[in-house]
C-alpha cells in the first residue's frame, strides 16, 4: 500500500479579519520615501545581481516538461573492475570530495554516516558464477516508492524524470530510505560547511543523485558520471532522453538487451543494466 501526501481542504469559515487600512488612501509621503530608499538600493545590488549571473550561466527560460525523460544505461561489459572514475567524478561534481571525518568519529561511523550518491558494487550470478561491476545509484523510477512514503512531499519526481529531495521540505524523518529499494539515499548527520552553490546541501536532509539536474537547468546534456567513463574510454555510462527515438541511449536501448534492477517491482526505472 502507498501512501500519498494529500492537502486539507481549507475551512471557508477560517478568515482573516479584515483589514482597516485597505480602505485607506495612499501614504504619499511613505510611497514618496519607499521610492527613493529602492532606487537607491538597486544601484547598489544590480551590479553584484549582473555579476552573479554572468557567473553562473544562464539558467532555463522555460518549464521543465515531460516531453523528455532522462536516464542513464549502464554496460557492465565495459565497466572495469576496480575503477572509480564515475564516483569520484560524481563526487566533485556535487561537493561530496568536501566532507571531512568529524574529530570524534571513528572509521567505521564515518563510512556509515558520508553521503554516497554513486557506489560500485558486484553482482554474481548464481547459476554461471560471472561478476558484474555496476554503478549503483538513484534509478530514477517511474513510480518510485519515496516519493509515495513522504510525507511533506519532500521527495519528488520532477516532469522529465529526475526524482529529487526539496531540503526545504524535507524533515529527516527517512521514510524514503526505507522505502528505497536500492539503498540509494543519504541523510546528512553533520552541519555542511563547504559545499558547492549549484548543490545546496544542509544537515538534517536526505539526499541522493539527481542526474546532475544544474546541468540540465543549463542545458546541458551530459552527467559527470558519463564523461568521466567516456574520458577514460571506458564509454559504460550513456546518458540521454529516454522518450527521444534519435537519442544515442535510445538507439543503443534497442540494439542490445537491458534489464532493470528489481524489475519485479515494476517501477520503470529510469537507469538500465546491459549485461546482466
């Protein structure tokens, strides 16, 4: 059973008293001052704002939609074993190369507790006995189970199907990583302080790959991941738009076999396996 979080509906009998002075006519004197006071405030800050900007690109004009789903197909036949180029790419790319072991914490809390957005693991199969490295991270699903458990609506998927956490929002409770099938979430124990502006992170919220979504939000189509597989020639990590028929993903999609990781669960993952 899911759960899904629903707004109350509001009680047309609780109003705000009305308000005496909307009746008033305008204070010309305030108005005359308040004018002055923005003026003045604006040639102070625009520049800095014009700056800001020019630093940071030039982020999306438009809404995201669902006319694309991004995911990622991973090869295990090209993923080398021992190679940590995707997570330690991932790794910068979000801040995460910036935590730092607490005094107080020993080793073993320590690999407990960082956040892990990107992990390598093994999978052997049973009946042939041949391992297979995979990159294991968000997958991303269609339907993905912490979003229904959430109960602030923290977890979200967005349009073009990048699921995410709102830190806003969140409120460490951490029902979305028990609902996780994939263990791909991380909750943040220690007070951030350093980090990277394009990815907010605070302590007390869960977190988890989201696709490198700044990257999207400035249109650009690659994950740090994939180029840093590519960069090595490894070319395990293929990200694109799974709803667009001319995407490389979608092309490769169809020329070799693919599964999902516990496709039993019927989530419709945005992440998919070949060679396994």
């Amino acid at each position: 059973m899911t759960m899904k979080h629903q707004e109350a509906p509001l009680d047309p009998s609780l109003g705000s008293p009305p308000d005496p002075t909307l009746n008033a006519g305008p204070d010309q004197s305030r108005r005359a001052f308040l004018g002055i006071a923005a003026g003045a405030t604006a040639a102070v800050v625009a520049p800095a704002f014009v700056l800001q900007a020019q630093a940071v690109g030039n982020p999306r004009a438009e809404r995201v939609s669902d006319a694309h789903r991004w995911g990622l197909l991973v090869d295990t036949n090209r993923c080398v074993d021992g190679c940590r180029a995707c997570v330690d790419a991932c790794d910068q790319e979000n801040g995460l190369d910036l935590q730092r072991k607490q005094p107080d914490q020993s080793e073993a809390e320590w690999d407990t507790q960082k956040a892990v957005w990107l992990r390598k693991v093994k999978l052997q199969d049973n009946l042939t006995g041949r391992v297979s490295n995979l990159p294991m991270m968000c997958q991303h699903c269609e339907h993905p189970p912490c979003v229904d458990v959430c109960p602030t609506g923290a977890s979200f998927k967005r349009a073009d199907g990048i699921v995410m956490v709102d830190r806003h929002t969140c409120i460490g409770c951490r029902y979305c990583m028990m609902a996780c099938p994939y263990k791909a979430r991380s909750f943040i124990h220690e007070v951030v302080e350093d980090q990277l502006t394009r990815v907010p992170r605070g302590k007390g919220c869960v977190e988890s790959c989201n696709l490198c979504v700044s990257r999207r939000d400035q249109g650009l189509d690659s994950t740090a991941c994939a180029d840093a597989c590519t960069a090595l020639g490894h070319r395990a990590i293929l990200f694109g738009d799974l709803k667009d028929p001319a995407s490389a993903i979608s092309q490769a999609l169809r020329t070799m076999p693919s599964r999902q990781i516990r496709e039993d669960l019927d989530l419709n993952t945005g992440v998919r396996y070949a060679g396994v």
